[in-house]
C-alpha cells in the first residue's frame, strides 16, 4: 500500500503558505473532517490544481489516484515524476475497466482499511463545462467496502484561479468546502448494487450543494484528464 513520504510532509509545509499567498483560498467546514478514522473525500474536479489544494486544505494526509500516465513517462522527468508522486502517496488509476480500475480500487480500499483518508473525483475526470456530471461507482464501493466515513468536498474557482489573482478587484476567491459526513447508518442491510446506486447519488447531491455547480444528469465525456 502506497503511504505518504517525507516530500508529502514537506510539500504540505512549503505549499500551504505559498498556496495561500497564490490562491488566499477561503476554507470551509475543515472541522467536519473526522479526526480519526478512514475518511473518503468525494470531490468535483475543475483542473489539475484540485489535487494539490484538497491536501494543503485538509488537516490530515490526503491520499488521491493519479492518471497511471504520471508514473510511467519516459526520461529524467518521467523518473522524476514516478518518484514524487509514488512518495505522496499517489494510487495510478489507468482508464480502462476490468483489472486495471479494480486494482486500483482495491489500492484507496487499502489506505482506508489502515484508518487513513483518500481522497476521489466521483466524476472520473475534470469538468470543462462547469458542469457537475454524473459520479461513477468507485467512490461509493469503496465507501460500502471499508465502511470509511464519507465526507463531500465542493470546490469553487479553481477551474478559473490564477496565481494572485485574489487580488484583482471584483475576482472571487478560490473556495474548498468541506461537508458534513453524509449518514448512510439507513443502507445498512440493503443489497449492495441499490446501496452504491444510493450512496452515488447522495454523494453527488452534497457535491452539488457545496460546490453551486448545475448537475448535468450524464457521465461526463468532454475531459481527456
């Protein structure tokens, strides 16, 4: 199981002033993430700053999948690149179905089970549109498999933010929200295909709320990342 290096500990002290000086994001609700326990954040994704500012925001380690493509690039900097995103903890996710996406599920089951929180875009890949599409159902089986607590992120502005641009007149600060642990004690002793069907669909209503994006009702397909 992949666990969070010394770069990760340190990134979180070097990035969180400089993403506070770049972005001055406005953080809400980080108290409702437990304190202990597995915890799975469950996420919109604007742009690839979402993976970085989710973990500066949080106050535990965060652990997230990446694009397998991060861990397999030719060269000096694809070395590079294996190297820092296996030492923060990274879990490549390829995008195909079958033993490839379970794997890769079976790996956040993995850091859950240890008590720790990992971190998921139920949506699969970025929104370009704006628009919060329709959440796959990886994020809800690992929630029903570890039975970690399910804590829903909205993030605002980081599709658009620039660094300092906070300090433009009229510009709306970048915003992380973090909801309260949705209640599925009900979906006890449901079947299991009609619980993730359920757990999905509250996933994606809380997203929604935080987040104020429109819910578009489709998978989203107008994102390569």
């Amino acid at each position: 199981m992949p666990r969070p290096g010394a770069v990760y500990f340190l990134g979180r002290v070097v990035l969180r002033p400089l993403f506070w000086v770049l972005y001055r994001p406005r953080i809400v609700g980080r108290a409702n993430l437990p304190e202990r326990g597995p915890v799975l954040l469950a996420s919109n994704h604007l742009a690839a700053l979402d993976t970085v500012i989710i973990p500066t925001s949080a106050s535990r380690p965060v652990q997230f999948l990446i694009k397998s493509s991060y861990f397999t690039g030719p060269g000096i900097l694809g070395r590079f690149k294996r190297w820092f995103f296996t030492s923060i903890g990274g879990v490549p996710v390829h995008r195909s179905t079958g033993r490839d996406a379970r794997a890769a599920l079976d790996a956040g089951s993995s850091i859950l089970r240890a008590g720790n929180v990992f971190a998921v875009f139920p949506e699969g890949t970025r929104s370009r549109d704006g628009k919060l599409h329709a959440g796959h159902g990886g994020a809800a089986w690992m929630a029903r498999d570890t039975g970690a607590a399910v804590v829903p992120v909205g993030l605002i502005g980081t599709g658009t933010a620039k660094p300092l641009s906070h300090l433009l007149p009229g510009r709306r600060r970048l915003e992380v929200r973090f909801g309260e642990p949705l209640d599925l004690a009900d979906l006890e002793g449901v079947p299991d295909g009609k619980a993730r069907r359920e757990i999905t669909e509250r996933m994606m209503a809380a997203i929604a709320r935080l987040s104020g994006q429109e819910r578009s009702g489709t998978v989203n397909a107008t994102s390569r990342d």
